[in-house]
C-alpha cells in the first residue's frame, strides 16, 4: 500500500444513483459533511465545502454516474495541502440489496493522513445515517479533526 493513500468502505442500505447524489448536490453534502458547498459536477466543475473554518476545495474530475466520482482535493490556505493536491476516488458498488461506497484519497500528505482516516470514518457514517433518513444532529467539526491543521 502506497503511504500517501487513506482507503476506507461503507456499506449503506440505498441504491448506488441515490447516494451518488450527496456528492454533487450542494443541499445534499452539507446534510452529511460541511456547513456551505458549491459544487459544479463537471469535468474541470467546482468543488469547494466548507467545515467549519476551513474549506475544502478541488476539481471535478471524472464523473460517472452512479458509479465513479474523481475529484481533487485540499485545504484553502494551506502551505502543505493546498486545493487540488491530492484526488479524492468514491465508488458506489450495488451490493447485497444497498451499495458499497469506497472511498481511496491519494496524495495525502503524512500530516493529512492520520486526520483525513478518521475524518472519513467520521463523515461516511454520517452519510450512511442521513440516506437511511436518521438524523445526525447540526455540523460540528470534531476537534480531533482540526488539530494540528495549518
């Protein structure tokens, strides 16, 4: 395995286009992840969620639906994960009646790698809450997500 790589999977009771849809739909990845989200869901389309006081921005960069998502990925800001810096991989597998979702983050830098496993833990079972139409309570950045963050 390739240090720079965070691989990590969920399984959630939902059919791969419908969970497809919280990474493109603004109103929907703010459900699960972040306070505001512009997205434009084309190749070379904005990517940009803020969490808390940080932002999340990247590219768009292949777009398969519902199956495969690419996007770049990295913090505004930062000196040593700037936006676009690493690629963001979601798959939607249809699996035994719901989908897998794989998530395999690239070009992390070993600063990010520690924050961004437990930040996707985090996140994916916040999503798999939301599409199961539970209730996840308002955004808050966990602490433990943000320490140590330039």
């Amino acid at each position: 395995m390739v240090d720079d790589v965070y691989r990590g999977s969920i399984h959630i009771e939902a059919e791969p286009d419908f969970i497809y849809s919280y990474f493109i739909k603004p109103e929907a990845v703010v459900r699960w992840m972040g306070d505001h989200a512009i997205l434009d869901p084309r190749p070379g389309g904005r990517f940009t969620v803020v969490l808390g006081g940080r932002t999340v921005e990247g590219q768009y960069v292949e777009l398969d639906p519902p199956h495969r998502l690419l996007i770049t990925w990295g913090r505004q800001g930062s000196p040593t994960f700037p936006p676009g810096s690493s690629t963001l991989e979601v798959t939607f597998t249809a699996e035994r009646g719901g989908t897998r979702v794989s998530i395999v983050h690239t070009g992390l830098p070993a600063s990010e790698r520690p924050r961004h496993a437990l930040g996707w833990q985090y996140y994916l079972a916040r999503l798999a809450t939301i599409v199961a139409g539970g209730d996840v309570g308002a955004h808050a950045v966990p602490e433990e997500l943000t320490r140590g963050a330039d």
